[in-house]
C-alpha cells in the first residue's frame, strides 16, 4: 500500500451552519489561507449556500460539494435535493450516509447505496460516510459494522466508478464530541477500508483509493492523523468553521 499514490482530501463538512452571507464571510477569509494547499480542499455547505460558495470559490482551489442528495432523478420528494439539480450548479461533490443522517433522518444501508448511485450517474463525487457507534465498538463488531456499510453502499459500483468515490471512516462516537479515535484505531480502520477495496475490487484500485478520517478532526490533532499510512485526509465538521484553523488541517495535509 503506498501513500504517495494518493492525494489527500480536506473536506469541510459545515452541517447546518451559516446563512448564505455568513457563508460568503467565512470563504473570504478561508480562500487565501489555503491558496498554497498541497491536498484537495473541498467544502459541503447547506444548499442554500451553494450557489454562493461556487461564486465565491470560482477561480480558487476550494472545491464545493453538498451535504446529501436524494436517490431519483426528480419527482414527489417535498423538501429533497436531486443529484441533477446539484450537477446543473456545478456542484462536484456530495456526502452521502453521514452518520446524522442516519442517526436522525432514517437513512439506512440501502438509501446510502441509492443515493451514491445517483450522484456518480449524475458525475457527482460522493464523500460516502462509514463508522460505528460506541455500542458497535465496544461489542467488537467495529469491522463487521463498516465491512457491512461499505460493502451495501458499493453495490453496483464499478472499478472505473470508484475512482469518484472517497470513503470518510467516521466513528460516531467521536463525532462533535471532542474525542477523537487515536491515530492507531483510525488508521486500523481506515487500513481495514483499503483491504476490503482490494478484496472487492483489486490491489490497484485500493492503492489509489482515497480514505478519510473525521470526527473531532482539528488543528492540534490533524498532523498525527494525517501522517498514518491509510488516512489521505479528513472530513472535518467544526473546526471548518474556523478558517484559520481549518486552514492549519490543510497545511498538516500538504507535508
Ligand atoms: P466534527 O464532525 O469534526 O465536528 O467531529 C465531523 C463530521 O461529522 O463530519
């Protein structure tokens, strides 16, 4: 497995947070703090934000993606965003099964597995989220929880495809809590991700494969991580509202 394969990713994930002007603020401040970046930088906003942050980021290197997106094209959805509808922006990414969702919006297995689909047919690249709970992992079905996430979400994905998908390992326990896995049970997971690409699809495709790590990712911990073998960056929820500490992340991840 050879790290400089890969490129690493920091992604924002700012959940419901910031209005469209405060939305505007906060990119102002972050676009020349990480101009310099050696990684992919890319931030998930609310989609009401979009359309501001892809004006905004025009002519940067700060990617935009969405939050979530529904599984069909169009139709009796009140209140869901389609994946065309994202595409037609210029939106390029997409996180898909974060674990709020799931926790709080009923999203199962099976709707993170139809939710991908939709966004790589629609050539979206979907941040699909994995991780267990602190119950998962203290009745050691840590691996079974994600080989059973990430095996349902990749049904039907191809090996070309893959190459528009990113795996963030997200325990949920450690998700705004403040705790964060230590840089060994990430990288533990974040190895066992890699293996099961490999198993899945072939040895080239994992070594090339972009894993995450997120939950409780901030300046002062970011470096640790982010120099583990199998980590290629971090899916970051609270410390990306803070750009001066947001950009500190991506410099961890540029070494
Ligand atoms: P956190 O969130 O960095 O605030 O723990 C991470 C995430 O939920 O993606």
């Amino acid at each position: 497995m050879n790290k400089a394969l890969r490129k690493a990713v920091i992604a924002g994930n700012w959940k419901m947070n910031k209005t469209p002007s405060e939305a505007k603020a906060l990119i102002t401040e972050l676009k020349p703090l990480v101009a310099n970046a050696d990684c992919d930088v890319v931030i998930c906003v609310p989609y009401v934000d979009l359309q501001v942050a892809l004006e905004e980021t025009a002519g940067s290197n700060i990617h935009v993606g969405a939050e979530n997106c529904h599984w069909a094209e169009s139709g009796a959805f009140t209140g869901e965003v389609a994946a065309p509808m994202l595409k037609e922006m210029g939106v390029e990414y997409v996180v898909i099964g974060h674990s709020e969702r799931r926790q709080y919006f009923g999203e199962t297995d099976d709707t993170v597995r139809d939710r991908t689909r939709a966004a790589l047919d629609n050539g979206l690249k979907v941040i699909l989220c994995v991780g267990e709970t602190l119950e998962q992992r203290e009745k050691n079905i840590t691996f079974e929880t994600i080989a059973i996430q990430t095996k349902i979400a990749l049904t039907g994905v191809s090996e070309a495809e893959l190459d528009n998908v990113i795996i963030a390992y997200e325990p949920v326990w450690a998700i705004g809590t403040g705790k964060t896995a230590t840089d060994e049970q990430a990288n533990e997971v974040n190895h066992f991700i890699r293996t099961l690409i490999a198993d899945l699809y072939s040895k080239e495709a994992a070594d090339k494969f972009v894993v995450q790590y997120g939950g409780s990712m901030n300046a002062g911990n970011a470096e640790g991580l982010v120099a583990q073998e199998d980590i290629d960056g971090g899916l970051i929820g609270g410390a990306s509202l803070k750009p001066a500490d947001f950009a500190k992340i991506v410099e961890a991840a540029s070494k």
